[in-house]
C-alpha cells in the first residue's frame, strides 16, 4: 500500500509540469493493464477532471474501457464534459444508462446538457427517464433548443433578485440561500415582477457598495441579453466585443431563463476557430477520436469533390496533348503554374475566410478587400513571371517558352488573388459557409486558368 | 442639433441587431466627410468601445486618419486596445506622442502595454517619457517580459490579502479601499508576508460567507500560479484545462506581481487558433489591414518557397520527358494523381496540426494517430484506385494506363496518410512549429511521389 501511494504521490508531484507526461500516462496505463487498483483509485482521486479526461483521451481503446468499467465509479462526472464529444459519445454508449443518470445527477443544468447532447436520441431518452422530476424538464427544455443554440449552452440557474432591493438585502439573501445557489457565478441579474432583465450588477460592484445602496443605483442597465435561440458562434461575438464574463439569456417574451458563463465561451471560440480550418481541408474535429472507417468515409466525399475538380483540370490539359506531344518541356513545366496559383489563392482566401468569421469583412470594406488581394496576387505574379521565366528559358534553351510561362504566371495569380478573396466573400453573402467550399472552388479556377493560359499561349506562340 | 441627434438615436436603435450594418457605417462614413461633427460626436459618444473599433477598421485610410485628427479626443482609449494590433500601429503612429500618453494615462496596465505593444521601439521609448512615473515603472517592467508571455498579458493591479484576515475585515477593506482597486477582479488572493500565494478565495464564495469566517478556511488552495514568462499559449491551455476565472502571475522568487483575467485569455486563445491556420497558408494575422506592399512582400516568401517544391516536381516529371512524348496521356493524367495525394495528406496534416496544438497529441498516442491516419490514407487510396483507373481506362481505351493510375494513387495516398500525420508529428518533437514549414514538405513528398510513381510505374508497364 506504501509503495503504490508513493506512485500516485509522484505523479503528482510531476504533474507540476502542468500537464500530463507521456511517461506518467504509460505508467498508469500500466497501472490498469496490471490491475493495480491502490494506484489506480489514488491517481484518480489526485487528478483534476481535466487531466483525467487527458489521460483517458490518450489511452488506447482496451485501457480506456478497462478503466471505466472498473473504476467508474471513482471517476467524478465532470470528466466526461471535459472529453472529446466524439470520445464522449463511444465511452459513454458503452455504459449502463442507470450509471450515466447517476453521473447527471452530480452536474449543474449546462454541463448535464453538454454530457448527454453527443449520444444517439434513443439513449438520451432512456437516460433522461431515470432522472429526477426536476432534471428530466431540465433536460427536456434543454435538447429543444436548437443544436448550437445560446439554449444549450445556458445554465439554468441563476441568481436574480428584485429591483427594489439594496446591497445589503441581496447579500444578506446570498448568505443564506447557500446550496440553492449556482456553484459559481459573477453577476447579479435584477429583474422586475414580469422576470425582464432590468439590470447586471457584478459582484465585484455589489461587495464594494454600502449596504444601504439600491441596486437600481448600483446597476448596469446596457445589459446585452441573449436571445435563447441565438447561436453560439453569434454569442461568443458578443462575449468578446463587450467583453463579457456572464450574460442573462432570455425567451422570446424576453423573460429571464438562464445565464451563459464565459467558460463556456471559451469552449465555443476554440471550437469555432478550429472548425474552420477543420472545414478547408475536410476534415472534422473529432476525426483524432474516431475509428478508421468513419474517418474514411466522411474524408471520401470532400476528396471526391476534388477529384472532379482533378478531371476537369485534365480535361483542360487534354485539349493540348498536340502541343503537348511536339513540345514536351510543357508538361514538365505546367504544374509550377497551376501550382502557384493554388497557393497564391490559398493565401488571399485564407484571409478572407477568417475576417468573414470574426466579422471584420463585410459590404463595408468588401470591395477594398478584394481589390486589394487582386492586387497582390498580381505583383506577386510579376515577381514569379521573372523569376520561373528565367528559369524556363535557361532550362529549356528557349526564350519564347520563359515568356510564356511569365505571362502565363501573372494570369494565373492575378486570377488567384481575385477569387482567392471573391469566393469566400460571394459565397457568404449567398449564405453558404465559406470555409466549406471555397477551397474546392478556388482550385477548380486556379488549376483551369493556369493550365489554359499556359498550354493555350504555348499553342500560339510556340508552334 | 435635435436632427442630428435623431440620426444617432436611430443608429443606436439598430445597433440592437448586435453588430454595426454596413449601411450604418456608410452613413457614419458620410458624416465625417461631410464634417457633421454633431452627428459624429453623437455617434462617438453612443457606440461602445468595440463598436467604435470596428467601425475604425471597416473605414477607408482617409476617412479614418479624418475620424483621428478630428474627433481624437472624444474616442475613447479603449477603442485602440480593442483594434487589430496592425492597424493600431497605423493609426497611432500618425499621432503625436503627447496624445497617445494621455490616452495611456487612462488605462489599466494590461490595457496600455497592449496599447503601444505594436509601436516601434522609438515611438515607445517617446511616449514613455511622457508618462508620469508609476506608470512608466510599469510600462517599462512590462515590456521586460518576453513578447507574448504571462507577464505581457497580466494586469499589475491586483487584491491581495494577508492569510490570517476575516471574510467581513476583507470585504471592509474592499469597501474602503474604492478606487484603488482594479476595475473588474473575480478573485480575491490570499498572501504570506513573504508575497507568496497561499490561496484564492472566489468573489461569490467571500460574499455568501459569514462575516468571522477565516481567509485561510475559504480560500482554495489547490492555486495555479502563472510564472510571468510563460508562454501566453501555455497560460491558455491553463485556463482552459482548469476552467479558471483569473489567476495569479509570479515572478522568478515566487511572489506575486499581477493577475491574468479570462478576458485577455478569450483574445490569446483566438488569435492562437487563427495563427495556425494563417501559419499553414503563409499569411499574418493582420493582412487585412496591411498594406499592399508589405503584405506582396511578406506572401513573397512563402510562395517561394513553395516555387522551389514545384520545381522539384517538374525536375522528376522531366525523368520520364521521353515516356511522356511517346504517350501523351500521362500528361495528361500526371496532375490528378499529385492533387489527390496533396488534398488527402492535407486532411491528416490538419487533425495532427490541430491536436499538437491543443495537447491532444503527444508521445502517448503519437503511434497510433500515425498508423491510423496512414491506414485511413491507404483505404481512401483503394478506393480513388478504383474509381481514377476505370476513368483512365475508359478515357484513353487502355486498360494497362487504368492500372498505373490505380496503383499509383494507392501509393501516392499512402504516403499522404503517413507524412501527413508524421511530418507535423516529427517537427514538433524536434522543436520546430509543425504549423508553418508542415505544408511545403508534405507538398513535396506528395508531388515527388505521386509523380515518380505514375510516371515511374508507367516507363516499366506501358512502354
């Protein structure tokens, strides 16, 4: 017993290091696999939530199921929301509902919403049955709100009192509502009889008042309310340009439902921000956590789409296989431009689809934006004209082909600077989310027009 | 007077819709040009900080730089902090220094150092000297700390008190104490004589406890301490993990100097997840808002970079020079073969990029994420075998040219699986960011291979 405390109590001492090592992770995967259990139960109870939703992220299938089946119990339920949604959905599908109700049970009204929102609808309500009254309508209200909705990301309690009171009556109140109160929270909602949202008072305001002050005096009333059915992305904007730590979430008669806290935020931005880059290549964020087949076929569709773009790109090609036959330094040499025009595109639509998604593109500098992408793109495309030019004409012996392939260049990234900006912008203003599908568009326009400015200026001025 | 009022009434009204509409800014546009300073000043006085930055940004350089030198002393100097750090640069470069030390003077530490953190050494150095003394100790201690640390972000005003104090002595002290706190804090910190941190006591739980209850029993002691040089990512991952509200920041003796708030952590975790994605396309944060040359000649370097891999491709197609003049089609097909293996690494290099940066992925699960996505490579690669050799077969009448193509993607798509994991994978050991040189070498694995493959594969099959 000694020697396996003196285990956990080093690992704990290493995770000083503020995160996990890749040899304190082995070590306890050994742990499991050796059905240690002293050093196992004395891990768990060391381990933040966080570093234990870590360590059973980075354990193999078998160690992963082998330690929630025997030690399920040891594991505090805030493990779970830490995890992977997609890790969260396969751990949890292999336990007995009874045991995740039991675990929902221990949770605050958000994190018991974020817990089971990844599960199939089949096991969510064979789950929300075995709850509590209380919860279940919880819960229930909760998985009405749309996917992604202000709704689900809300927590249900909240601290709100009347307008009328003063400083002192509300701290007196605090004190003694004690557990009815959420775990945490940062402001103080005041509401009137109808439950409207009339003012926010931070606690750091509320402790430094006298206690005679009147809230009313003591409030901010430029609250921004949060429309339960907004999305999160919407909200997490607002968190960020006002600054926010808690906003009251409202229904649509305006009355107080719920408060989102910027923890949760948090979670949306990276989400959001990783989504993106995730959605240009095609690929999705949970795809580290998911089995290989799933994996295949969801990254299928995106490169099929591309295979068209492929083909069609060919099909440019194939109007030239004359040119081509007589001249075969052509084919040695188009991929440079259809090449730099890809990257030259990627560059400008990368900048446009990350300002479309923090909102700094818009009708109002949309214009400036794309003229002035069309415009690097172009210098950039002077640059490379001489630079692959000499090259060409050096390589081949052949001056005539150097201007070509120069010419060719600059058409190719004046194009790509262009609809590198254009495509995302355009795609946008339709609706339609430009981190999906520029890419697959911008490659289609660079591939195509370098390999028909190319082939076709060779066709003419070299033959 | 009461016209112009009616306009910003009006604006205000529709800034309900949470974010400025373009048609708002054009009209804001207009009145600076046509010199309403009533309206302006109207406006200025109604738009919060971060409404006004963004309206500064979405502006025309002429209509911005007017907005500056005529309404300057109304905007307030949150609007800068809030700005893109490039286009901060831009504008307060064009201001004398005796106006941007007093917009200083105006602000928290954190705020000002972020204010003239983008200005050059120079300017800096000029504005400092303006300061009075104790700010300019701060600013100058501030800018000590390595770019991008704990230390850059954390704000110097904090509350602090001794261990052996009551919750009703620390919240008279507070009441007391009025201006000379922060203006926003979440925790209260609780200190030896020595500075040393020995507990955090949270805003809610001091408010709901009895006025005799001890600091030392309230306060949560299980504290994470920032050291003041750590890496502005790494106090992100923290404040992730840990779920933490603000947090203390050390210096190299242990005692406490400032504190980080949830609200610089929001912005470092963004700007971090977009730098990636920036990073892996060779553009900068703040493109949208530089100039055109800068921004050709920054774009330049990447490009040409990638100019050198191309090359390297054409130097392996003009191998097979004497294959390609007997059959005309492999030039044809040649590019479908190195687009599929770049798009389909591109998708694995984006999950292990990805998972790098959020600690996902490391020593423990490094194998099988390789093995994996190299296995997921392969599977796709079988299926796109299946698919490109019917088209080619069918396209030019050859079976044979079919099954160069099919063999060729499945060793092309191999290879995308496997560097596209490894090659972020490997340069992240080796300490190098997989986010910024991880594409040019994937490119090139899957241009050399894909064409040395099929043109290799066909010289010994078709010839």
């Amino acid at each position: 017993m000694p020697e396996s405390q003196k285990t956990a109590d080093e690992l704990k001492d290493e995770s000083l290091t503020f995160t996990l090592s890749d040899k304190e992770i082995n070590e306890i995967a050994q742990a499991v696999q050796s059905q240690d259990s002293d050093t196992v139960h004395a891990v768990l109870e060391d381990l933040s939530p966080a570093d234990t939703a870590e360590l059973v992220a980075k354990f193999k299938d078998d160690d992963r199921n082998e330690l929630l089946v025997m030690y399920g119990e040891a594991i505090d339920p805030e493990v779970f929301t830490e995890m992977d949604p997609e890790l969260r959905r396969s751990t949890l599908s292999a336990m007995p509902p009874d045991q995740i109700a039991s675990l929902i049970s221990e949770l605050d009204s958000d994190d018991a919403l974020e817990l089971i929102r990844p599960l199939d609808d089949r096991l969510q309500k064979e789950i929300i049955q075995r709850l509590s009254a209380k919860s279940r309508v919880a819960l229930e209200e909760g998985l009405s709100f749309p996917e992604d909705s202000a709704g689900r990301l809300m927590q249900r309690e909240i601290v709100a009192v009347p307008l009328f009171w003063t400083a002192g009556k509300t701290i007196d109140y605090l004190r003694a509502a004690g557990e009815d109160l959420p775990e945490e929270f940062f402001d103080i909602f005041v509401i009137d009889p109808a439950y409207h949202v009339r003012g926010q008072v931070p606690l750091n305001r509320l402790i430094r008042s006298k206690r005679a002050e009147k809230l009313e005096d003591l409030a901010e009333t430029d609250v921004t309310t949060i429309p339960a059915t907004m999305d999160q992305e919407e909200v997490a904007h607002l968190f960020r340009r006002d600054d926010l730590v808690s906003a009251p979430v409202i229904d649509e008669n305006g009355r107080l439902i719920g408060v989102i806290t910027i923890d949760d935020i948090v979670d949306v931005i990276d989400e959001e921000a990783q989504e993106d880059i995730m959605k240009m290549a095609g690929v999705e964020r949970s795809d580290l956590y998911r089995a290989v087949l799933s994996t295949t076929g969801t990254r299928f569709r995106w490169l099929f789409i591309n295979l068209l773009t492929a083909i069609l790109a060919s099909i440019v090609i194939s109007f030239f296989d004359a040119t081509i036959e007589q001249i075969v330094a052509l084919a040695v040499l188009m991929p440079i431009v259809a090449s730099m025009g890809g990257n030259a595109g990627t560059q400008a639509l990368t900048v446009a689809v990350r300002a479309l998604a923090t909102k700094e593109l818009s009708g109002a500098n949309r214009m400036r934006v794309i003229w002035k992408e069309t415009l690097v793109g172009t210098l950039n495309g002077a640059a490379f004209a001489v630079i692959t030019g000499l090259v060409a004409a050096l390589w081949f012996s052949n001056p005539m082909l150097g201007i070509v392939i120069a010419a060719a260049m600059i058409i190719n990234l004046f194009a790509a600077g262009l609809c590198g900006a254009a495509i995302p912008i355009l795609l946008d203003r339709y609706g339609s989310d430009p981190a999906v599908s520029s890419t697959v568009f911008l490659t289609t326009v660079t591939d195509v027009v370098g390999f028909f400015a190319f082939l076709g200026l060779a066709a003419i001025l070299l033959l």
